[in-house]
C-alpha cells in the first residue's frame, strides 16, 4: 500500500460560504448574495485540500461522515491526492456542516459545534499507529481531546513531526509540537490582558518546537525557547475573503516542516500560502499551488 506524505487528523466537515455583494449584514436590511458554494471544510478538510494543491498525499481522519456531507468529500477529492479510506462514513445522521457568511475582512460563522461537543458522545475517529507510522509530517487539530494526544503520542513515538493549532502552554500538545501556531481567537480567550510578546514568552519557555502568533492582517510572531522573538509581517494582497487562512496558514506550516524548512523560512511559506488564500474565492475551488506561492515570495524578498 502507497505511503502518503503527510497525516491529518481533525475537523473535516462541508461548509456553506456565502459571499455578500455589499457589506456585511445588518439587521432588518436585505443583502445580495454574490456566490454560494457547498465545499469541503473544517481546519483539516481545508488543509488537504491546500497540501493536495502544494503536490503531497495526504490521508486524513477526525469527522465522521454523514450523508450529507460524504457525496460532497467523495466527489471534491476524487481527483486529488487526499485519502479518505480512514474516515467513518455513517448512513444515521447528515453529518457535521457549517456556513459562513463573508464580506471581505468580515465574516461570520455559524455551525452547532457547541451543541455537538456538549453531548458528551464521540463523533470523530480514534487514530491508530499504523495509519500514522511512515508519514513525513502530521497535523492534529486539538478540539477531541483523548484522540487528538493520542495522535500525537504516536507522531512521537515514530519520530513523526506535527503541528498544532491553539494549544496552550501547559498543554502536551504544545509542548511536543514542531510547530503550534497560535491565532488572535486564542491569545484573546486564553490570555485576556496579555500583550502578544508576553503570550509568546510563555509559550516558548514550554515548547520543544517553534510558536508562531499570528494577529490577522498584523505582524507575526515568532521563536523558540532559548532564542530572541522575531517578527514578520504578511504579504500584501488585495483581500477577497478571509474564510480558510488560518487553515491555508497551517498547511503551509506542515509543508515547511516536511521540507526541512529553517524557523524564517517556514513562516514566510506558510504567510505566502495564506496570503495567495485571502486573495481568492472560494479557496476550495482555487487553493494556491507550489508554483504560485514561490512566485509571491520571491516578489516581495
């Protein structure tokens, strides 16, 4: 059996983007709709979907599979080098979906994730040594707890790297990551009062690998521990949507640790990726390839 590139394990999911003509919603106005799409997506979906696009394989697990979303994944992916032979695909329930209204900087999603998580039951999948061992590199969303350390335990025990999303200091996933890149979302909800450069301090003094804060449309941070923090700002492009750059960013991330990439190196790449992703709608359709990423990078050394 072919060894793929790369494993994810995480939320995969279809969602409903919605682009608006003009301006976000308000209340009691209407407003027209520009595009609408039903695509493949959830951090991990959209990861596979960009590293297909860099020219890796990839099989990926996490989301069980409803019928609704299954007919979506089998035909997106059907053509492209993304795996689904670990997914669990249910026939009792439509599956886990979202939609997300956009207009430009702005967007809104919505989804019945909290109502999900608080049942207490398991919808996702339980990774196991032998999907895993012989891959490159890993990605592991956080979000299901005991599965998603276990993935990691087992990157670990195979000498795999891997890469996170949003973990704390203190959190075992952050503390054998290659890299976990940390959104403004987190920094907010988990370190309210902290300024970035304090987040980043104690992030690096617990990590094994390299932080990276990300602020948006501001500077990036990152570091390791031991080392100075340093800075790099994103690549200008005209924005289209925001809907996937973070995921576009970790895939980047992924593909750097993959290849071997130094610390600079791999945060310009990833930021390369996201920018490509911001420029374009909806990103499923159009993710950025190798060729199109080196072009932006070496358009603005």
């Amino acid at each position: 059996m072919k060894q793929n590139d790369i494993y994810l394990f995480g939320q995969i999911l279809a969602t409903r983007s919605i682009l608006l003509r003009d301006g976000f919603l308000k209340p009691d106005e209407y407003s027209e709709i520009r595009e609408q799409y039903f695509l493949p997506g959830g951090e991990t979906g959209t990861a596979a979907t960009v590293l297909a696009s860099l020219g890796v394989s990839v099989i990926m697990d996490g989301t069980w599979i409803g019928t609704e979303v299954a007919p979506v994944l089998r035909d997106f992916y059907k053509d492209k080098s993304v795996d689904l032979s670990l997914l669990t695909f249910r026939e009792d329930d439509p599956g886990v979906t979202d939609t997300v209204v956009i207009a430009g900087l702005v967007r809104s999603p919505m989804g019945r994730f909290q109502t999900l998580f608080s049942t207490g039951e398991r919808w996702w999948g339980i990774p196991e040594e032998k999907d895993i061992a012989g891959c490159k590199a890993a990605g592991i969303d956080p979000y299901f707890g005991g599965e998603s350390q276990k993935a990691a335990e087992i990157c670990i025990r195979n000498g795999i790297p891997y890469v996170t999303i949003d973990c704390v200091h203190d959190s075992f996933l952050h503390r054998h990551a290659a890299v976990d890149i940390i959104s403004h979302e987190c920094t907010a909800e988990k370190y309210p009062g902290m300024n970035n450069f304090e987040v980043m301090e104690l992030m690096k003094q617990e990590a094994e690998g390299l932080t990276i804060i990300t602020q948006g449309g501001g500077e990036m941070l990152y570091a390791r521990k031991g080392e100075p923090v340093k800075t790099m700002k994103p690549f200008p492009v005209e924005v289209r949507s925001t809907l996937g750059a973070g995921d576009t960013y970790k895939a980047g991330c992924i593909y750097g640790v993959m290849q071997g990439m130094a610390d600079e190196e791999l945060v310009r790449f990833a930021a390369a990726c996201s920018g490509i992703a911001i420029s374009r709608f909806p990103l499923p359709l159009n993710p950025p390839t190798l060729a199109e990423v080196n072009r932006l990078i070496s358009d603005n050394r």
